[in-house]
C-alpha cells in the first residue's frame, strides 16, 4: 500500500511542478521533465511494472490537461519506464550514474519524438530551432533536476517502503520453514 501511496503523490508532486513552477521558470520553452524522472526513477528502483504504471498514469495526467492527443505521452512514458525497468534485478539501486543516463538518453529521445509528432506533423521543420530552443535547455535542466531527485526518491524507498517489503519477505520464509517443520514433524509421529 505504501508503494502505491508514494509514487501516487510523486507523480501528482512532480506533475505540478512541471506544469505550474517550473513553467513560470523555464529557460526559453524548455521545462524540466520531471514525471520523465519519476517513471525512469521508479522503473529502474521497482522493475518495469511499476515504471510502466507511473509512466502511464504521469502521461496521462500530461494528455489529459495538454489537450493534446489523448495517449501520446502516456506511451511514451511507458516505454521509459518499461526500459528503465529492464535493468532492474541486474543492478544496484545505488548506482545512481546508469538512471542518470538513462533520465538523459530517454529525454532525448522523448523529445525527438515529440519534434516529430507535434511539429513536423504541424509542417513545423525547423530542426535547429528546435534543438538549441527546446532540447538542450530542457536536457540540460532535467539533468540537473535529476541529480537531486533520484537520490531523493532512493533515500524515500530505502527509507520507507524496503524496510516493510524485507520484512515481508522475512515473514514468507519464516511461514514457509514452520510448514516444512510442521510437514517434518507429522511424518515422523
């Protein structure tokens, strides 16, 4: 229940953030991609199902009060944590160097798809424009962002929600060693 409870008000959090103070404090058009830090943090802390959740659940918030087209971002955000959740049971959590590149290379690539989707669509083909308007203050800044966020959300888990699944765990083995002691002792009497 808490880890449903903390990435729902993370990506509530990080969505007002991004959509009300940080536009009033954009560089340019740029703002920083917070809910793309979010699924990308919590895919890559959690696995892939729950960067797949906060992705879907942060695009959706984005389509639906852009009023853009409904799903676009919420597929996108999906495929970033789906991706960033990948890596999941191979890798430390700690190591916060591999969410940071992955937080940068998916922003690219979200923002790629976004000069394609919404403005070559539109017969909008100015590229150079696009990058140095756009893409780098938005990398640069969520970059940044990212590197005080994810050791935030890492200290929160760690903090919070790990202590209560050990203990889970713990209790599962527990249960399972008594049903193998009690298997043992009936079929000894």
């Amino acid at each position: 229940m808490k880890r449903i409870f903390s990435a729902s008000v993370a990506v509530f959090f990080f969505y007002l953030l991004q959509s009300s103070a940080f536009r009033g404090l954009s560089f340019g058009s740029a703002v920083p991609n917070l809910l793309l830090i979010a699924c990308v943090s919590y895919g890559w802390l959690r696995g892939s199902s729950s960067g797949i959740l906060v992705g879907f659940f942060g695009g959706l918030l984005m389509d639906i009060f852009s009023m853009g087209v409904l799903g676009m971002y919420a597929l996108f955000y999906m495929y970033a944590g789906f991706i960033s959740g990948l890596a999941h049971p191979w890798y430390d959590p700690r190591e916060f160097r591999i969410p940071l590149i992955l937080i940068f290379v998916e922003d690219a690539l979200l923002s790629l798809l976004r000069f394609l989707f919404f403005y070559v669509m539109n017969g909008d083909f100015r590229f150079r424009f696009f990058f140095t308007g756009r893409l780098l203050p938005e990398l640069a800044a969520t970059a940044i962002l990212a590197v005080i966020i994810y050791p935030l959300l890492l200290w929160i888990e760690e903090r919070f929600i790990r202590p209560d699944m050990d203990e889970k765990l713990r209790q599962a083995e527990s249960d399972i060693a008594a049903l193998g002691d009690g298997d043992r002792k009936e079929g000894t009497v």
